[in-house]
C-alpha cells in the first residue's frame, strides 16, 4: 500500500474510534486477523476497517467470532492494486457467510475499483450496492454515518448532529481555532469599545468646550 492508502486507513480508523467513543459497546478495529470456525485457524480474514456493536472495546490481538458471539457489523477494505480483485471476490463472499451488514470499500488512488467509493448492505445473504444520496453520499445504515469522496479523499458525515467527523487530534485542532477566533474577535470587540468610548469623551469634551464659550 502507499504512503497515501496507508495515512487514509489511519485516519479513517482514528475518526470512527473518536466517533463512537463515548458508547461503551463499540468496537472498532484495523488490520485484525478475524477467525470463524473455531479449531480451524484458516478460517480467518483481515478487513482494514472493522466496527461492531455489543461488545466490549477492549484491546485483541485477534477476533474470534465464537468468542464474540457474532461477526462484525460494519467492514471496509482499502483497496490497492495488489488487493482490489480480492477485495470484489473472496472477500466479498466471506463478509456475506458471516452476515456482516455493510460492506464498504475505497480505492484511494481511484485507480483500481469500478467507481473510487462503494458501499454494499447485505439484502436475504447477499450484497447489494448501495445508491450514492442526493449529494453523492453513501450512507452506511448500521454506522448512521455518510461516506463521501472530496477529490479522492475520504470523509465521514454525521447527519444526525450535522457536522463532518474528525480525530481527535482534528478536534483539538478545530477547538484551538474557534479559541483563538473567539479572543480575536473578543479583542477586535474591545477596541471598537475602547475608541467608541474616546469618541464619546472627545465629544462631550467639545460640548462642554462650547459651552464654556456661550
């Protein structure tokens, strides 16, 4: 993978870990061997992305769905020249076995897949892609969270609380701004009060001047 698929997978991760970090029982994952039928360790995949609700968020060194209890509920490849054949084919058909609901996958170099961003939803144990919105959004039913391409690159949409999710490190980076915009505008603020003040007393200042004459 490329420095850019690599930075891309990272970032996708850290914005779905600061999303759902407040709820207890979400686990979101990368690059995580899962296994599937237990006593057979070749049963088992890596997604890039994996998130799945009712479990604990506890760190694993692997996930095994008997353990767990069941399979994940969101997947997402990141497709390379390397992957993407799989990605369409023996991966696909893997997902679909375990019931995972939604299938996403994103070819960062827009190079390999038929359309740079595609999303599926698993429809009686099939996948079935699923219709970009109005504004070219893919929504993903399980996550609540829309998948949009911004010149190739990949950003996640909160409709529910209107706003484009970021990392945390984003976050912070957000807030220092809006501190740092909100004291520019608190001194702007300021001085516009400071000089409308000297006016006034300049002013009154001239007044009295004049009455003084009189």
């Amino acid at each position: 993978a490329s420095d850019y698929h690599l930075r891309l997978l990272i970032w996708t991760l850290q914005a779905l870990e600061a999303h759902f970090e407040q709820n207890p029982e979400v686990y979101v994952s990368g690059d995580i061997f899962i296994y599937y039928r237990e006593g057979d360790p070749r049963k088992s995949i890596s997604p890039d992305i994996l998130v799945c609700f009712g479990i604990n968020p506890k760190m694993r060194r692997t996930y095994k769905v008997w353990e767990e209890g069941k399979a994940p509920d969101f997947v997402m490849e990141f497709s390379s020249e390397t992957t993407y054949d799989k990605d369409l084919d023996e991966k696909m058909d893997v997902y679909a076995s375990l019931g995972i609901q939604n299938y996403f996958l994103y070819d960062a170099e827009g190079l390999y897949l038929p359309t740079p961003l595609m999303g599926y939803t698993l429809v009686e144990g099939v996948y079935v892609a699923i219709p970009p919105d109005d504004d070219g959004g893919i929504r993903s039913s399980v996550l609540g969270l829309d998948f949009h391409l911004q010149e190739l690159k990949l950003g996640i949409y909160d409709p529910i609380a209107d706003e484009w999710v970021q990392t945390r490190a984003e976050r912070t980076e957000t807030a220092e701004a809006r501190a740092e915009q909100e004291a520019i505008a608190r001194e702007n603020a300021e001085t516009r009060a400071e000089t409308a003040e000297a006016e006034v007393a300049q002013l009154r200042e001239e007044l009295a001047r004049l009455k003084a004459r009189s």
